[in-house]
C-alpha cells in the first residue's frame, strides 16, 4: 500500500469527525476504514458522510458504532483493464483491491485509468532529438541540410527505390506528382473513393477532373473490376486519364498486379498514395513502390511522423529532380533569380527531417507494436459476431495503421462511436467516400459490381479503433471492453 492510500485510512475506533478529515485531506474522494488486522470494513465517501450527517449522527462517534453498508471491492490481481471495466459497470470511481484476507492492498481510481485513448497519436522515440540536436548544433535549420539528405537516402534505401524528395506535407508530394505527369485544367485523374480527401485535393488544385473508382471487398482498396470498367469507357469516349491514383487505404496495399497490368495496358501512369501504408508489404515489396511515383506522409497520426512533412519516391531520376525544383520555388540556377515556370515552397526543413531519421529508425518496432494492437483486439473480441475485421489478403502484409472493421448490418457505427466517446475513447467511422462529398457532387464514379457500391457499403458499416503504437495492453483492453458492450446494447 502507497503513503497516498495510507493517509485516506481510518480505524474503527476513530470518529466520523476523523473519516471526513481524511476525505478532504486525501482529495480523492474517498476513506477507507481499516480493523485492526487491516481489514477493509468500510469506504466512506463524501455523499456517505452526508447521508449520516443529515440521519442525525454526531461527528464524535466511533466508527464501528455505525451501520454497515457493503461496498464495492476488486480481488489482488486485478489489471487496470479489469479495474476500470468493473467502475463502469458498477458506475463508481474508486474501487479498492483487498487480498483474499480482505486486507486493503490498492486503490483503482476512475480519474488515473481512464486517460483519453486517442485513435492514433504520435510516438517519438530515443533518436529524433540527437539528429535534431545536430541540426541546432551546426545552425542548419532550414532550408534543406544535411538531415534532409540523409532522410531521402535512408528512405529510399528502405523502400528499395532509386530516389525520394522530402517535402513539407504529403499533399504537397500529390500534388507535385500530377505537375510532374503534366495534369492540367481539363485533364482527367482516376482516383480511389474510399479515402481521405487529401488524395483527391490535389486534382482540384491542377483544375484536373476527379473520376472516383470504387474499392473492392478483399482489400477495401481500388477494384480492378471497376478500374478496367471505367478505363474500357474512357478510351470508348477517347478521354483516358492523364493519370491512375491508387490510394494504400488504411496501411494495406492495394492488388497492384491486375492494377499496374490495366494501367500499362492503356498507357496511363499511376501514382500511389502510400501515406498510410509505410512499411506494409504487397508480395513481399514496399508498399508505395509500385507507382511512376510513390506517396508518404509524416503527419502526427501516421505511423511514423515528423510533426508534419512528406515524401515522393520514384525510380526516375529526372522526376524526383524535377520535383525539388518545383518545390523551391522553380528557381532557376542563375545568380539573380530567375523563373520560367510556377514552382512552390513545398521543401522539408532540417530539422523536421531530423526527427524522420530518428523515427525511420523504429518503423519497424512501430509496425510490430500497430499489427500487436489489431491481434490483441481480434483476441479480445473473437466470440463477438458483430464485428468483421478489415481483411489481409494473402499477397498483403498491412502496417495496420488504424485497425478497422465493419459491424453487422443494423448496427450504427455512429451510435457505438457516440458510446465510445462517452468513455473517452476516440473511434472514428471508416473515410467518407469521395464520390458522396458534397465538395465532389457531380464527379463521375464507377463502382466495383453493377449493383454494388463498395465503397458507401464500407463507410456505412465501418469502424476505425485506437490503434497508437504507444497503446499500453490495459488500454487495448479498456477499447474492447468498452466496444463489446456498446455492442451488446446496440
Ligand atoms: C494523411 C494522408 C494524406 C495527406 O498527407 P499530409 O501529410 O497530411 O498532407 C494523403 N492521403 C492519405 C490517404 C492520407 O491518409
């Protein structure tokens, strides 16, 4: 037993003058009194002492003189999981541990277990501040530096690809990947639906038009079905796309062979948006490899990040040159400044690439902790029928960098959010695809059956978890607990 649980002790020939003593001293709340062989025999709380005070009992009276009231009380051994799932159930904020002698041994409160447990929050690790340290140390700040080159030669060395520009977003990166394949007004740019609205941004911002493709169910990611369908379409009316951009949704691969073999087959490069998918896996090969250019993202809640910040990779040497003259600015190599073109500020600094250094370092133990979050949930909740997990096709290896799911039909993931939320628990409904954004109305979209939309199907059902990498087990725990309940009452 701690010094704090000790001073909220009472014994039983101590007064109720005593107990309240001890409540408001202890500010937590609560008093505990004790036998003499340390027994718990009674939990004071502040309503408790009213309730006696307004029955007439004066503050001088014994404790063991009182009536007895039961309370509630956890066996030793209880986990913090267990601990906050039995103050839930029982609607209380304190609970004490006794051991099998009814000793009092610990103390669960409401307030240090049920931190807020967010859906993906950043992870730094031991690295990040010696590179950013250097970066200070030397002065070299911004622009560019040697951190920044250093992250570009130890991504691409990761990736197995020949080049990569580290950039200020992964927005940035999109869209100078539709410059540097020439999209411009009145172009036209296939793009997955079922993502986040940064893929599809950048189209508007070359004033390009978006035709969304729907998903399909074994991956969630573009349908080959409805990319074949709709590029067989476009090259009837002779308007086949500048470009293909297949987004890795969710930290999985796309099916990239029937994929690429439809993009060649018609002659349209693709991009990939591999901003979720860092790290994952299609036949054995980086996910975000796959494209003309590739797509990563170091925002906050990526699985790895820089605060903020980006990366365009691609096997092309000239494309990846070209892309850092676009991103400063399009200058020319003259003395005064010169410009022939419309360039922009879309560079890394040194000092953010320091700290992707440091987390490149660790991706791999990030991917191990994210791809342990998705099985201890698929442990925890494996007699639950209402929830199906995104699948893993045999030819993918996800990052799982958000564990999702779709819930039977009848069951409003908005509800069991809204439940969640109560708890403190941050869940989110599955991306809101973009052929049914208001920002999109009137975009063309080709879907993966002739009577079956994949994508709205996904966001209709669908459910994203916490899945941080710095999620304790009694957190995962505390998810589940919760999720299986919501559901229960759902
Ligand atoms: C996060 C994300 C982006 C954008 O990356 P930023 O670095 O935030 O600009 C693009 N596409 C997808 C699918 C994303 O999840």
């Amino acid at each position: 037993m701690t010094p704090a649980i000790q001073m909220l002790c009472v014994s039983c020939d101590d007064t109720l003058q005593l107990a309240m003593e001890r409540l408001q001293v202890g500010g937590k709340g609560i008093a505990l009194e004790l036998d003499a062989e340390a027994r718990l025999v009674r939990v004071f709380t502040d309503g408790d002492v009213r309730r006696l005070l307004l029955d007439g009992t004066a503050l001088d009276t014994p404790l063991e003189r009182l009536p007895t009231r039961p309370f509630r009380s956890a066996p030793a051994g209880t986990t913090p999981g267990q601990a906050l799932t039995l103050l839930d159930r029982y609607v209380i904020d304190h609970l004490p541990v006794v051991d099998t002698a009814g000793r009092l041994v610990d103390l669960f409160q409401r307030r240090d277990l049920s931190e807020r447990i967010f859906l993906s929050s950043p992870h730094i690790g031991q690295d990040e501040q010696g590179f950013v340290a250097d970066a200070f140390q030397t002065n070299w700040i911004a622009p560019l530096g040697p951190n920044v080159d250093a992250f570009e030669l130890e991504m691409a060395g990761f990736l197995g690809i020949g080049h990569a520009a580290a950039l200020s977003s992964g927005t940035a990166a999109l869209h100078l990947a539709l410059r540097l394949l020439d999209v411009g007004p009145g172009d036209r740019v296939f793009c997955s639906s079922l993502t986040f609205v940064a893929s599809a941004n950048p189209i508007l911002y070359q004033f390009a038009t978006p035709v969304f493709i729907d998903c399909e169910p074994e991956s969630w990611n573009m349908s080959p079905v409805a990319l074949e369908k709709a590029l067989a379409a476009a090259l009837r009316a002779n308007a086949l796309p500048k470009a293909v951009m297949v987004v890795d949704l969710y930290g999985q691969s796309a099916d990239m062979d029937p994929l690429l073999a439809l993009c060649e087959r018609y002659g349209v490069p693709m991009i990939e948006d591999a901003a979720e998918s860092l790290g994952a896996t299609y036949k054995g090969r980086q996910s975000g490899t796959f494209g003309r250019l590739g797509v990563f993202s170091f925002n906050g809640n990526k699985i790895i990040t820089t605060s903020g910040g980006g990366m365009l990779v691609s096997d092309d040497p000239d494309l990846i040159t070209r892309a850092r003259h676009l991103a400063t600015q399009a200058r020319e190599p003259a003395l005064h400044y010169e410009h022939v073109e419309v360039g922009y500020n879309y560079r890394m600094s040194n000092v953010l690439a320091g700290i992707g250094r440091g987390q490149l370092g660790v991706l791999d133990q990030r991917i191990a902790a994210r791809r342990g979050v998705f099985d201890k949930y698929r442990e925890q909740l494996r007699e639950v029928e209402a929830i199906h997990w995104m699948p893993e096709p045999e030819w993918s290896r996800s990052n799982r960098w958000l564990t999702t799911a779709t819930l039977a039909e009848g069951i409003d993931p908005a509800r069991v959010i809204h439940q969640l939320a109560r708890l403190d628990i941050e869940a989110r409904p599955v991306w809101k695809p973009m052929h049914l954004q208001p920002l999109f109305a009137g975009a063309a979209y080709v879907t993966h059956g002739d009577n079956h939309d994949c994508s709205a199907t996904l966001f209709g059902r669908g459910l994203c978890l916490p899945s941080g990498s710095n999620m304790t087990a009694a957190q995962v725990e505390r998810v589940a607990d919760a999720l299986r309940r919501a559901l229960a009452s759902a």
